[in-house]
C-alpha cells in the first residue's frame, strides 16, 4: 500500500466541454482508495495552491458530480500563470502543511510542464509524492498520446458548425456565396481539419481547408476559393487562427504590438478577415465570416459521447497509477491497432510531453495545402462520437419550361 | 371549391433552421386539396420564377420530406433580390403560362411586399391568384404576429451559446475575466435579448445586454463592464451588431463605404471589436470575443421543439386560407392569453407587414439600457421549446487553512 495523505486535483488552461469529467473520474476513483484521505480541489490551479485555497470534494453530493460529467468548463476554476522557479520551493512547502501525497493536474502542455517539476523537486527533496498528469486539451497537441481528451467535442463542435454554415451558404447562392469560419488552432490545425468530417460525399463542404502546418499563400488562398466558387457555385473555407505564409508570418497578424497572455503567446485572430478582405478585393465578392470562438471548447450539448468517457477515464486511471507509486507521469490514450476503435488508457514520461507541440503529420495533409487526407478523417472519425444528425436534399425534378 | 391550378411557393431571405418545416407544411397541406394540381417550387426564390426554374415537390419522396424538417437553411434556395416593378408583368406572365393560382412566399418583410405587390398586381389584371406570406425570420420583426418562426430556435442558440461561453469565462477568472459576444440584428434587438434565457439564478450570465432600440455611450458600456466585473469577478455581455449611441450612430460603423447589400443596408459587424478597444483602453484588460454569426440561424442542432412545429404550421395554414378563397394576406401567429403557452395562427393583411419593422417595445427594456425585464423574459421563454440542459455547480466547502 501507497503512502497515506491527502490528494490535490486541479484544472489549468482553456476549458473544455469535458474536462470536468476527468475531475470527476479523479474524485470517483480517490474514493476507492483507503490510503486517500482528504479529496481537494485547487481553486484556479496552482493559484489555489500558492494561496492555500482547496475546497473539499469529499462533501460534494453525488448527483453534483453526476451533472457536472455534462457541464462545460472547469468548476474548479482555472488559471494561465506560468509557474516561476521562486514557486516550486512554495508549492513543496504547502504540501508538506497539508500532507499532500497525491497530486494530479488537468491541462495541456504547459501544465505538463509544471506537474514534471514538481514531482522532481518533491524527488529531489526526499518528500514522497505522486504527481500525475492527465491530459486535456481542444489543440490535440499533446505528444505521447493518441489524441486528447476535449478534443473530440471541439471536433465535433466544429464539424457541426461547418456543415450548417454551409447549408446556409449553398441556400444563399450567389446573394452570399463564399463562407469563412475562423477556427481556434495557433501552432496545430487538429480542430480546423475536424472540419472535414462534415462531409458525407465528395464535393460536400467545407471545400477547402487551411491548417498552420501548412504555410500558403494569400494569393494561392484566393485563387483556391475561386476555384471552389466556380466548381461549386458556393465555397465554404474552415481557417486556422495561425494560418501561416511560406515566409512563417502568420496571415492573421494583426494583433497590437505587445498583446499577449501569460505565457508570452501573442493574440491572435484576423486570419480570416485578411482573407476576406483579399477576396474582396480580386475576386469583388464579399465574404461572410463565422468566429464562434469560445463556443468551439465550452458547445456542452454537442459533447462527444466517446470524449466524455475517455476524459473520465484518464482522470480515473490518473489515480490508479498514482497509488501503484508513479510519479512524473502523463496518463495517454492509446488506440488499438484494427478497424473498431478501442482506446486504452497508458502512461508516458512528463518530460516527454512537457512544453512539447505535437503538429499534424505530412500525411494527414494534402499536396496543395488546401485539405486533410482521407488518413485524417479515418483517424478522428471515431473520436467525435458517431455521425452528425441526418440531413436531407431535395432531389429536384425540374419541372419542363413551357413555350408561350 | 377555388380555381383549379399550380402552386408555386419559395424561400426568400436568410434561412433559418426550421424554415424547412414551413415548406413541408405546404407541400403535406397542398396535397389535400384537390384542386391544387401541380405543387412547384421556385429555384432560389422569385429568381426562380424570373427564369422559369421550379421542380415538381410532388416527386419527392415522403421520407426526404421528413428529413427535411430536421435539415437546417432553405431547401429550395434563397435569393437577396429586391423585385423591380418592371418585373411584375414578368411575374404575372410566368403565371399565367403556368397557370399558377396558387403563391406562397416564405420570408421576411421584404418578401411580405413582394407578395403583397403580386396580389394586387394580379387583381388589377383580373386573373385569379391566391398569394399568402409565410412569415419566417431569426430577427422576430415583422408586424402583426406575436412571433415570427425562426426566431426560437435561433434564439435557443443564442442562449445556449452565451450560457456556454459565460461558464468558459466564469472558470477563466482573471486569466481572461471579460466576454463579448457579437449577436445578429442591426435595427432590432429581439435575438440579441434571447441571451437573458440562459439565466437560472439572479446575478447568472449574460449580465450586460445591449440591443439597438436602447441607445447607449461606449463610455456607458465600458462603465457597465466595470462595474459587473468588480461584482462578479468576471462579465460577459451580449451585443447585437446594430447596437447604437444616442445619437443613431453604429457603435460598429466600421463597414467600407459602398459595403452594402442588394437592398442597400450597410454590411456591418465590428460592434464588439469597438467596445473591446474601448475596454482595453479604460480598463486595461484585453475581452475575449465570439462572433458565431450564421451558427445563429442555422445550428438545427439546437432547433426548438416549439418553433419546428409553428413553422410546420404556418406552411399548412398558408395553402388552407388560400383555398378558402384568401389573398395579400400574411400568415401570423396569436398567442392566447393566460400562463399556459398556446398558439394558433391567423391572418394579417400583407399591407400591414410589408417593409415594415417590428422593434422590441419598451416594457421588454431595461431603464438602464443594458438589460430585458422580466415581461421580456416571460414573452420569450416558451418559445425556445423547453429548458436548457441542466448544469451543476461544485458547492465549494472549503478546506480549512493550516498554521505552520
């Protein structure tokens, strides 16, 4: 048996729609446990520790915890600070006041980070200490795993999103033919390539497709929605916020000077009103743009339903690696080999994840920089949790013209 | 029995996500009468009859019907086109070479006085046509009907919507405390106020509303978002695109000179990026943005149960006053009084409807010019076809602090 304490359990970064579902897979499997004693949550994250602020899960009701498997967002309340090495030395000593032994951290890569040097400072200091990660995050970037957990919801957000804006689009015809949606992705295109499983049939939208791993032109932008537009009679575009030109620069760099979050990442943003404006400009038509923005991590109802089970589920194996005595590790998905999707949950070294991006692979991007592959979509098909609801077209049997 | 001979019936406008159903609503009513013989519909609107392109609806099969009242945007096709009166005699001759007795048009206020001018034009000439409006429009603005089809299901969005992004923004804290949501309607506020249904409890997001009828300073705004902010420790505010300062000016006049669509309104979008300048430079946080923009009327996902069936509705009782011998009237909707929701249709005269605007009235506004009242709210709520999924809360006990 594991060492007795208390376990910590906190949520960093953007939220998802079902990152509280790993907090409750943690709190469920804690439960389970005898050597777990006081069940805590970090209000805000490591902000709650730095300023001893938990919350005791233990006297949450059962049917709260149930609700909140279908609730958006962090309930712990989340943070962006970037841990300095001044906080470890702090961080170890509130541990140490409240007999911390289990620690377990809900984020991306950045969080990653933060969990790797705290188990090895706890290590270094000869304090015994099981600091897990449990992954999360809409960006699928983490290295080591298969895919993330809140990423198949974002996909399936956006995949939605895509194919109503483009009925809209096709119905309007030539009164608002070219359809631009902005799609959250600064350094990875994972969500913006989601796009493509909107499609059922070939020719379906979105038409084209534009990821950060895949530096373009504007003017090959422009010409490409030309061609959609002439091929289609409507073009419907899916746009990385961090959409790139071969020279590197981002194509939506129009934040002002200086406007960045914590962690030094610039404010994106604008891509698509570049493009736009492009298009206006060669092309004389105006297009229309969709930013749905935050909705693309927070959309609860159109949760994935396997997203939802493998975010519990990684918060629950989190805890069952922490009391076998792991420390410094990251929970993983790993897919099985074969044609059904069946994903088990694994483990990987922290410093095999930490401050690492895992981009999109040459082969899940077409030729022209403007699409996925069909590798791509049989990769995120099963992730968003069954097909998009059943819609119908019209056949329409002309009816023949009459002479006068 | 009235003349015998074809219907015509087209979509006009934006589409909405149940827009669909109002045409099924006629093709399954028109079926019924026997002296409705052909059953057409027009290719992208009055273009479609400007060009002779109808298919026969009655080739369709039943179940692509079915399916359609699911499927979001106009089935059809829509067109922005705003008929010349030199067209009317083209109109009228297209008819009468088809024999067509029978028009229905479902659209918005512009569409109400194309329908109107075809009634009367056709009565001038002596030839018998039965021309009904169908009102359909996420704006909720035309005169005459308690409520325009369309508008709960995109209403239903918006509060889902702003529901989700306030958790995201509430769970953020000070990492990113401020959220401006951009929502649809450039002279009246209707969708925009949809955002209060994403309430439960008194001090529950959006806790700003801004709408067009209540005019308000951007130092107004800025003050307001200061104030929520230091009260709830985080804001989120729902802005429509026409939001205006006391004297008539857009708050988001940004729109290139000439921007304007076939009807002459100015393309707009850009309020919010207004007021977030405007709060980074008084207040010194940078807000967070989203920009659904045509998710609003097409997301069928979030289709209301009540809107599906009204629009349903409204396309049955179109084709049934036309067969009784009705024409150059609208379609509305009549709510009986009393606190159970009940809703019949009825008929309005096109002249009434047609170019017409409906704003939100006063009693549905806040004095403060930043919120909808109560009397609002009751209007609204039984339109968006039941509550929101439910969300839960942790209860936050906290742990006790430690003395070192």
């Amino acid at each position: 048996m594991s060492v007795k304490g208390n376990l910590v359990v906190g949520q960093s970064g953007g939220p998802t729609a079902v990152i509280n579902n790993s907090l409750v897979g943690v709190i469920h499997e804690a439960m389970e446990h005898p050597e777990i004693e006081g069940i805590y949550g970090m209000v805000h994250g490591i902000a709650g520790i730095l300023n001893e602020e938990f919350i005791d899960l233990r006297r949450e009701d059962a049917q709260t915890l149930e609700i909140l498997r279908n609730t958006p967002a962090s309930a712990l309340g989340t943070v962006r600070y970037r841990v300095r090495d001044a906080d470890y030395e702090r961080l170890l000593e509130v541990f140490q006041l409240y007999n911390v032994r289990y620690f377990f951290y809900i984020g991306g890569n950045d969080s990653m980070d933060t969990t790797n040097k705290i188990s090895l400072i706890a290590q270094r200091e000869g304090y015994e200490l099981h600091a897990i990660g449990v992954p999360k995050t809409v960006d699928n970037d983490l290295m080591m795993t298969d895919h993330c957990p809140g990423y198949g919801s974002a996909a399936r957000f956006v995949a939605s999103a895509i194919r109503n804006t483009a009925m809209d689009t096709e119905a309007m015809g030539d009164s608002g033919p070219i359809k631009l949606m902005e799609i959250m992705g600064r350094h990875a295109g994972w969500l913006t390539a989601a796009a493509a499983l909107a499609r059922e049939n070939a020719g379906d939208p979105p038409h084209l497709i534009y990821v950060p791993e895949c530096p373009v032109t504007l003017d090959k932008i422009v010409e490409d929605v030309r061609t959609a537009y002439e091929r289609h009679g409507y073009c419907v575009a899916a746009v990385s916020e961090g959409v790139k030109d071969p020279s590197g620069r981002e194509l939506g760099e129009t934040a002002a000077p200086g406007d960045v979050d914590a962690f030094g990442h610039k404010a994106l943003g604008g891509a698509v009103d570049v493009i736009a404006e492009a298009i206006r400009a060669k092309i004389g038509i105006r297009a229309r743009m969709d930013k749905p923005g935050y909705l693309q991590r927070s959309f609860a109802e159109l949760m994935s339903s396997v997203d939802r089970e493998e975010a519990y589920a990684v918060g629950r194996a989190a805890v069952r690696a922490a009391v076998q005595g792991e420390t410094g590790k990251m929970i993983t998905l790993a897919r099985r080999p074969g044609p059904t999707y069946v994903c088990e949950t694994g483990l990987a070294p922290l410093e095999a994840v930490a401050n690492k991006e895992r981009v999109m692979p040459g082969e899940y991007l077409s030729v022209e920089c403007n699409d996925v592959t069909q590798a791509f979509i049989e990769y995120a098909r099963p992730l968003i949790g069954g097909p998009l609801p059943k819609y119908a077209r019209l056949a329409k049997y002309p009816v023949p013209k009459r002479r006068r």
